[in-house]
C-alpha cells in the first residue's frame, strides 16, 4: 500500500486538520486504503474507490 501524502511531502493521517481553498478548513475522516475512519465514518462505504482519503469541510460536506 503506498502511502499517501500531501504536497510537501508529510503522510496524511486520520483526522488531519487542512486548509480547503483560502479559508474553509476541513479535516480528514476516512483513510480508504487503510479501511480507518473517525467515529461516525464507516470506512467500508468508501472502499469502492480504492485509494485517497474523505474530507469533511464544515461549509461544503464530503469530499474524495
């Protein structure tokens, strides 16, 4: 499994905080290679896509 990570070069971990645009923040909820996700994810509803990870940012819901 290859691990993922962010621009500059640091692992993305569960529950990562990170920036979303200029000023929207999101953290990192589910890690899907790893089948991990934060309390109230369900990792296994994302295995379909294989690799990434979701974010959940507060002004715009859930993204891959």
């Amino acid at each position: 499994m290859t691990v993922l990570r962010y621009q500059q070069g640091q692992a993305v971990r569960l529950g990562d905080s990170v920036r979303w645009g200029s000023d929207a923040r999101g953290m990192v909820v589910v890690m899907i290679a790893e089948q991990t996700a934060l309390p109230g994810y369900v990792a296994a509803d994302w295995a379909y896509l294989l690799h990434g990870c979701m974010i959940e940012v507060a002004a715009f819901g859930l993204f891959h």
